[in-house]
C-alpha cells in the first residue's frame, strides 16, 4: 500500500468514516475513495485539498503533503 493509500484510510478510519461518507464528502464515487486507499489511483490535487479541509472539519489535522506522501504525518 502507498503512503497516500494509507495516509487517506487511517485519516478516514480515525474520523469514523466509512468510504461512501467520504465520496460524498469529497462529491465522488465511492470507488473512487476506494481506488485511492487501494494505491489503484492518486487522488488531484484539488481532491486532496478537500479531503485536508474535510478532516480537518472532523478533528484530524492532515496535511496535503501527508496524504500525498511527500513527509509529515496524522495528528
């Protein structure tokens, strides 16, 4: 699994989201939440913004760095 793949799933895990809660957060499918926690597909740019901004609202403090990979982590 991909640091981005498993960024998003231990993000939505910790809110107590299920997958089809956060496709509608984000205004997607829920295949695509699943694609992304499965390391199948990268989530844009301007969807992983949403998914910080949605966290965020939940309590999780995310960064777009984090969720894609590059450094930091979940707090």
């Amino acid at each position: 699994m991909s640091q981005t793949a498993s960024s998003i799933q231990e993000a939505r895990r910790i809110v107590g989201m299920t997958q089809r809660q956060l496709a509608d957060a984000l205004c997607c499918a829920e295949s695509s939440v699943a694609s992304y926690e499965s390391g199948v597909r990268s989530p844009r740019n301007s969807r992983v913004r949403l998914m910080v901004r949605v966290f965020k609202e939940m309590g999780v403090s995310i960064s777009a760095e984090a969720i894609r990979g590059d450094f930091g982590g979940i707090e």
